[in-house]
C-alpha cells in the first residue's frame, strides 16, 4: 500500500512537472506557432530505466537531440516498471504533447493505452524495442536495433570459430545462454536469432539458457551458479555486454581464462566490451547501437507535421570479431 501512494504521489509529481512546463511552454508555443519551423514541438518520452551502460547512453542521445533540434522533452524514466510507463504515456495524453516516444521495456500490454493515444490523436513512435500488438495502426512506426540479425550475427560467428573442430551430437559444443528481460523483444530476437543458424548444426548444443535480465550482477551471479554445477562449457552467448562483464568477474574467479578456456560472444559493444574484445577475454562483439536520439527527433518533426514514417527502420550495425584490427575504433561513448 505504502509503496503504491509512493508511486502514485511520484506521479502527481511528474504530472505537475509537466503542467507547469506545459503552461510556459503552451503560451511558448502560441508565440512559436508564429514563427515557422519546429521549435514548438513537445515530444513525451517514456525510458524503461538505466540498466545498463547502453541504456544510459541512449537516454542521454534523446535528451541532447531534443536540445539540439529545439524539441521541447518530457523525458520519464519508469524504472524497469511497465505499470510506469503507462502511467507516463498517460500523463503525456493529458497535457497533449505532439509525439509520444517510448522503449517499451516487454513486447506485450501495449493495446489500451496506444489505442488511448491514437484516440487522443497523438501520434506513437516505438523505440529501441519491439511490440507485439493486434492492432499495428495504434503506432506510427519503429526505430531501433535488429535483434534477430544480432542473434544471427553471434552464431554465425561460432561457426567459423569452431569451423574444422572435431564435434558431433555425441561430443558437442555446449553453450550457456543468458539472455535479456524476459518478454523483451530484443530477448525474444537475439534468441531466435541465434538458433536459427545454430539448430542447422547438431553438434551445437544450448545447454543451459537463463535471464539475466541485462543486469551484470545477474549475470555474476547465474555464471557462478552455472560454474559450481556444470564442468564442460565451450561457449558463452549473452544478450548484452552488462551480463558480459559479470560473467567475466565470476570466470576469473575461478582461475578460468574468458577467450580461451571459454569462448565468449556478447551484444552491444560498449566500450568495456571492446576493451575485452582488445584483451582476449572475449571473442566476438556483435554491435547494438544506443545513438538514435538524432533520428529519433527527425521522425518526431515528421509525425508532428502529420507526415506518415517507414514502419520499421532499423539502425546501422556492426560485428567485432577477435583478430580485427580496432586501432582505429573510435571511443564508444557508452
Ligand atoms: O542490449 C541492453 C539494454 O533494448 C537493445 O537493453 C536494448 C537492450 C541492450 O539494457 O544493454
């Protein structure tokens, strides 16, 4: 109950917050509607929370776009809390915004509120993450990562390392999984993507697959877990670098060598991980990348005019692989 008031009081807090930036910013926005261009564009965004290195670094993209590009940002951080971010996004409904953004922290449990908005006639942008929803018309479109290429992008990495390694079913590659927040679609991507190239080689074999909710110290803790029950582990497989770098602390623990005794193949190449990648202690880094707060604003210009946007846009990435030649890698920023 105590909690509940906490939350609900927290709330009224971000809702009055935002009546008082919205009162400036309304009578803002009259004077602005004079003045042609985009300056009086409220943009309300919901950010799942900062679990991570990658996290933070997308948040921070968003908000010195929306500086940059005049927008004016109702930014709220849920928490890691879905039940948050529908409260948020109402918040943004009532005060009217232009553009509604959000990372949607699951995939499902989308379906009233979006439908609120779309009666509302605000326009939605779904960011980083996917959504499973019956009704695709409630949002106007996608901008993130691939996470099924990602998923691909890993194993097929594992084919060439193992390429010529005597393995059968009898004998096989076992492999740990940790993966994301469970429901997450980049979870649920990196997964399948995985195993669609793995599940063609029988001697590949997932032996053990956990979530570590992105979270390191989750994936200190599963990797001990993991280390004090099973003796034979080829491969490690995580969905992001955060869970990486606790795996590797639980590893060396042990007087294990992450890179050679274990290969290791992690997503999202935060600069941590590259420094590993550069030590040997990891084996392939498959790019996840936070930096679309630039791309993020061009498309709120476009819904706020009434422009209709590509359905899913997926951002550039890359593969880092041991033996590349990274000297010339730019600092990561994450
Ligand atoms: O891989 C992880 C973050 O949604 C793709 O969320 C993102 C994931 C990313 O916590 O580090």
């Amino acid at each position: 109950m105590e909690k509940n008031r906490l939350s609900n009081f927290r709330c009224f807090l971000f809702l009055l917050c935002a009546a008082a930036l919205m009162a400036c910013q309304k009578t803002g926005k009259e004077e602005d509607s004079e003045t042609d261009g985009d300056k009086g564009i409220i943009l309300g965004f919901s950010q799942i929370g900062a679990e991570s290195a990658w996290r933070n670094c997308n948040s921070r993209s968003i908000q010195e776009a929306a500086a940059a590009a005049g927008i004016q940002l109702l930014f709220n951080n849920a928490e890691q809390k879905q039940e948050n971010q529908i409260k948020a996004i109402r918040s943004f409904i009532a005060y009217q915004v232009d553009v509604i953004a959000f990372v949607p922290i699951v995939a499902g449990g989308w379906n009233n509120v979006l439908q609120e908005a779309k009666d509302a006639g605000i326009p939605v942008l779904v960011t980083d993450r996917k959504i499973d929803i019956e009704d695709e018309n409630l949002y106007a479109g996608f901008i993130g990562t691939d996470s099924v290429q990602e998923g691909r992008d890993a194993a097929k990495f594992l084919l060439k390392k193992f390429e010529g390694r005597p393995a059968s079913p009898d004998n096989p590659i076992r492999i740990i999984e940790l993966s994301g927040t469970t429901g997450s679609s980049p979870a649920m991507g990196r997964a399948q993507g995985f195993r669609e190239i793995i599940d063609q080689y029988p001697q590949f074999q997932i032996i053990y697959s956990e979530s570590g909710d992105f979270l390191r110290s989750k994936g200190y803790e599963l990797m001990r877990s993991v280390l004090s029950s099973l003796d034979e582990i080829d491969v490690i497989f995580s969905h992001n670098d955060g869970m990486t770098l606790g795996v590797l602390d639980a590893i060396k623990e042990k007087g294990i060598n992450p890179g050679t005794d274990i290969v290791i193949v992690t997503i999202d190449a935060e600069q941590a991980a590259i420094d590993a990648l550069k030590r040997g202690e990891v084996n392939c880094v498959v790019e996840c990348n936070p930096k679309t707060g630039p791309e993020i604003m061009q498309l709120a210009r476009k819904l706020a005019r009434g422009d209709t946007i590509d359905r899913f846009i997926h951002v550039e990435e890359v593969v880092f692989s041991e033996g590349d030649d990274l000297s010339g890698l730019a600092p990561r920023g994450y």
